[in-house]
C-alpha cells in the first residue's frame, strides 16, 4: 500500500513538533547542557579522538541522543495507538 505524501507530511510535523516538546524537557536540557560544558572543556588543535574530556562529551552526546530517541519512540507508540482506536470506532460506526 503507497502512503499518500500528505499523510507522510503530517507524521513528519509531528515527529518535529514532538521533538521541539522533548528538547524542552528539564532532565534533556541538563544533559544537553553537561554535553556542551564537556565540549567546551576540550583543547582547540587537539586531536579530541585521544583525549579524556573528548570521550566524555561523546558520553553525554550518546546519553541524551538515546534520551531523545526514547522520548519519540514512546510517543509514537501512543500516536499508534490513538490512530488505531480512532480508524477501529470509525469503522464500528459504518457497520
């Protein structure tokens, strides 16, 4: 079955629109912000591959994509679940 391109730009706007709402969450903010502390704690002309603070702000990078990654995970399955209760009663409705 072809998606129709409208339908797939309305699960795109609401996987950006989701995302804006988990960038705003309290526990990914901190972690963003100990992301970029940890960048900034970097030398500039150091290969950052070989050093310790490189390493950890590659850490906190990985924590907070998987954070954000979870975040649109859950809420996809919710949107599934509303879409598919909301295409089951209007079916019931035809019958």
């Amino acid at each position: 079955m072809q998606i129709p391109s409208w339908f797939h730009s309305v699960i795109q706007e609401r996987v950006n629109s989701v995302m804006v709402q988990i960038e705003r969450q309290p526990e990914l903010r901190k972690l963003g912000a100990e992301e970029h502390a940890a960048l900034d704690a970097m030398f500039p002309g150091v290969n950052k591959a070989q050093i310790p603070e490189f390493l950890d702000w590659e850490d906190k990078l990985h924590c907070r994509r998987a954070a954000e990654n979870e975040g649109l995970y859950m809420q996809g399955v919710k949107d599934g679940v509303q879409l598919a209760i909301a295409l089951l009663s209007d079916d019931g409705r035809r019958t």
